[in-house]
C-alpha cells in the first residue's frame, strides 16, 4: 500500500490536473528540433497533431474524463496520496471511498454505473500519461466486484415512445415556426432511430469547405423527393448512412415535416436545426442543443398523456430523447437485422435491449408446457 508523505504538506503535492504539453513530449523524442527547421514548422506540426488528437474523441466525452481526473487528484490530496504513477492499492481504495460516500462531507454514495464511468475516465488520463492502469488488477477488480454486488440496481430504461404515442405528441404543437421545427425534429428521430445528439448535429447540406474548428455537426440530409432522405451521421465507428422513408401521411411523415421546416425557416446552409428567437420568427444561426430534444420529448409525451396509467411524478422520468430510438425499435415489426442497421448497431444483442414493449409475452412457455 502507498503510504501518505510523512514531511511534506499535502497542499504542495502536485496536482497532476494538466495533461503533459504536447511540445514538451516531443522535446522529449530525443534531441532539440535540427536547427533547419524553423520554431514556426514545428508550432504548425504540433497545432497539427493537436487538433487530430483532440478529434479522437468527442468535446462531451473529454470533458467527462477531465471531471473524473479532477476528482480523483482532489480526493488522492485530501488522504495524503500521489496520483502519479498509477498505483492499483489507492485505485481500489478510491472507488471503495466512492461506493461509501463521506457523511461528514455531505457526499452520497456513487452509483455503480457512475463509478466505472470514473474508472473508464482514470484509466483514459493515465495512458494519456504514458502510465496505462492496470483495471484487471486485483485490488481494482476485485473491490469493483463487490461493488457491484451489494449496490447495483436493476437497470432503469426510458420508457419507448410508440408510434401512436408520437402522433399524439405532435399533435400537441402549435403550426408557427417553433412547432413546424419540434414536429420535424420529433418525426425525424424517431423514423431514423436517432440519438439526441445526431439530431441536433445535423446539417441541412454537406460542405466539404468547412475548416476543421467550424465542422462541429454530426452529419448532415440529403432529400429525394420521392422516396425519403438520407441522413449520413458520423459516429464512433466511422460514418454510416440512415434510410428515413416517407410516411403514409404528410401529417406524420418525417420528411414533409423536414420540408416544411428548411422551408419556413429559410435554412440554406449550416445547422439544420437551430434556435428561434422569442418573437417567433426569427431563426438563429447556432446549433440547438441536445437538451432541447430531451426537454421536447418530455414536454409533449406528458401533454399527450403518454403512460398516464402512472402518477404524474413518475411519468416525469420516464421519458427522454432517447425514447424516440428506443420507440423505433419497439414499434417497427419487421426483421431483426434491419432494426440494427437503422440504429447502427454492431450487435443483435444490443438491438434486443431496445426491443422493449414490442416481444414483451410474445412467447407464452407458459402455455407452451401445458399448462
């Protein structure tokens, strides 16, 4: 076990909070840069290789694990431990200190997902660091295990929203511009399987002229009118295409409400779906953010009266925007394997996982032994 440093205050440990300077790495290759090569090459290579480094992984998920790497410091100086290098004894006694919760602190116990979640951000810094965490390693693994059995729940899916629960829900927006843009956003993430942040990540066109700190969209639309659109998202694995067909009715086809939106708010270029301004009829140039596509399905599943067989205070949690992607693969009965490409899935496992309401008693073993 690391033992606290015996001389030395904890307030001048160092924090470890920065990640090393990618100059200061290659300074470190070897010698200094050949005296042929200008300072001014070398900050160009490094801005270079710092814009591809940081594209590896998404602004929400660098975040993450630049919070979990602060907590973890924070609590290694309060018990008087080094951060640096790696050590499994003080890892397996962080995340136990996390599953307990400190009362007199007036801080709860982690939840089980939340402390894999640290430990995935721990084990991201420390490669960063070129000190890989050893996570299979005893005093990690068997401490995480315990964990898990004596505090982990049952999971706690949002619950799907089914077609005739979307046409309800739409049904509930007003005509005006806000309306026309909620009822395209809602029809299209539900008819493509879409994750929230998809949705508001999408262009209305594809521009390759974009410079790599201005291309911040998830991907973008592509409209045939007489069959659908094509949304060409680019996700963790790499870029794959979303077939979203016409519907039966223009009062619920996901691509007529497009239509009418790129119409009526005169996008051209740029974000497909943005934010409009209080007077109505004014469309912004920013982006909207992935929360108004959570706030939008909760808002309109509770007027519609969506699970109203539950008290109001339950209902509230039930619903997010990812009950639209789960609603697709619950309502559509069709072929496994299509469901899984829609939603780009790499399993059919994980597919089932969102097959909720739609094979819930559709086998009866019951009566099927006899009885």
């Amino acid at each position: 076990m690391q033992n606290p440093p015996e001389n030395r205050a904890i307030t001048d440990e160092p924090t470890h909070d920065d990640l090393p300077d990618i100059v200061d790495l290659v300074l470190e290759m070897g010698s200094s840069p050949p005296a042929s090569r200008a300072p001014a090459r070398l900050e160009a290579l490094v801005e270079t290789a710092t814009a591809y480094a940081k594209a590896a992984s998404s602004d929400n998920t660098r975040d993450a694990y630049a919070k979990d790497w602060r907590h973890f410091t924070s609590w290694c100086r309060r018990e008087g431990f080094d951060p640096m290098p790696p050590s499994s004894q003080v890892i397996g006694l962080y995340i136990g200190a996390c599953a307990a919760g400190d009362p007199r602190r007036g801080l709860p116990p982690l939840s089980v997902a939340t402390i894999e979640r640290r430990l995935s951000g721990l084990a991201w810094n420390f490669t960063q660091r070129g000190v890989p965490m050893d996570r299979a390693d005893r005093h990690i693994a068997t401490v995480l295990a315990g964990i898990r059995r004596k505090h982990a729940k049952p999971p706690r899916q949002k619950e799907a929203v089914l077609g005739d629960d979307l046409i309800a829900m739409i049904a509930t927006l007003g005509h005006d511009l806000r309306g026309l843009r909620d009822r395209a956003i809602l029809l299209l993430g539900f008819a493509g399987g879409l994750r929230r942040s998809e949705i508001v990540g999408l262009d209305v066109a594809r521009d390759d002229h974009l410079d790599g700190n201005h291309s911040d969209g998830a991907g973008w639309i592509e409209i045939f009118p007489d069959q659908g659109v094509l949304v060409t998202l680019r996700g963790k694995t790499g870029w794959r295409e979303v077939e979203v067909g016409r519907g039966a009715s223009d009062q619920t086809c996901p691509v007529a409400a497009l239509e009418s939106w790129i119409r009526f708010g005169r996008i051209a270029r740029g974000p497909l779906f943005r934010r409009i301004f209080k007077d109505n009829k004014t469309v912004d140039v920013e982006r909207l953010s992935d929360k108004h596509v959570a706030r939008l399905v909760k808002q309109t599943a509770l007027a519609a009266g969506v699970r109203s067989d539950l008290p109001e205070g339950e209902r509230k949690l039930l619903f997010s925007g990812h009950s639209l992607r789960a609603g697709l693969a619950s309502s559509a009965d069709i072929e496994e394997r299509y469901v899984q490409k829609q939603l780009g899935h790499a399993s059919a496992e994980m597919t089932r996982k969102y097959q909720r309401r739609r094979d819930r008693f559709r086998v009866n073993l019951t009566k099927a032994s006899g009885l």
